[in-house]
C-alpha cells in the first residue's frame, strides 16, 4: 500500500521538482528514521521480554521475543480491524489517500 510519505518522496524524483537538496535532506530524513526505528524496537522488545520473563536476555531470547512481539502485534491489529469492519463500515478513504490518489494521477498524467 502507499502511502502520503511514499508519494511525497516520488514526488521530489519527477522532472519539475527534482532537486538535490531535497533529495540529500530525505537520505538524511530516512538514515536518521531508520536507526531511530531499530532503537526503539530493540528498547520495546527489552521492555516487553523482561516483563515476560525474568531469565537473562540472551540474543536467542531478544530474536524469540522479536518474532513473538510481531506475530501478537499483527493479530491485534487484525481483530481492531475486524472490530472495526464489524460496524458496518468496511471502507474509509482518508484525505492523505484522496490527496495521494490525485498527486498519482497528476503525475501519470504528465
């Protein structure tokens, strides 16, 4: 699925945006969001794996927790998704959508 970000960034590719230093600042956006990403995962998996159990938090045990975090993650995700589809609401555009699907279709267009 894309997203807002994703058409954002494909945006400052095309002919009458591309700009290096717009390009410079995302590598640097995305360098700096990328090793935020991995520290806050690997604190979350420390926080969850020591309430969870008290043992020494070897690096098996941080992957095991790693996978379990995940695979309860997505089945929460799933059931507030089904919930939510349940209130006889299956679909919802959002503005970032419509405002990503007319950003799409201009740039095909051109």
């Amino acid at each position: 699925m894309i997203s807002y970000d994703d058409l954002a960034i494909l945006e400052i590719f095309s002919r009458e945006r591309f700009s290096d230093e717009k390009i410079s600042g995302f590598v640097d956006e995305l360098k700096y969001r990328t090793a935020i990403r991995e520290k806050l995962l690997s604190e979350f998996v420390t926080l969850i794996a020591k309430g969870v159990d008290s043992g020494k938090l070897t690096e098996d045990k941080r992957r095991k927790f790693k996978r379990l975090i995940g695979k309860e993650l997505d089945a929460i995700l799933s059931n507030v998704v089904v919930d939510y589809r349940e209130k006889d609401n299956p679909f919802i555009t959002t503005p970032e959508e419509i405002e990503g699907f007319y950003i799409v279709k201009s740039i095909l267009s051109r």
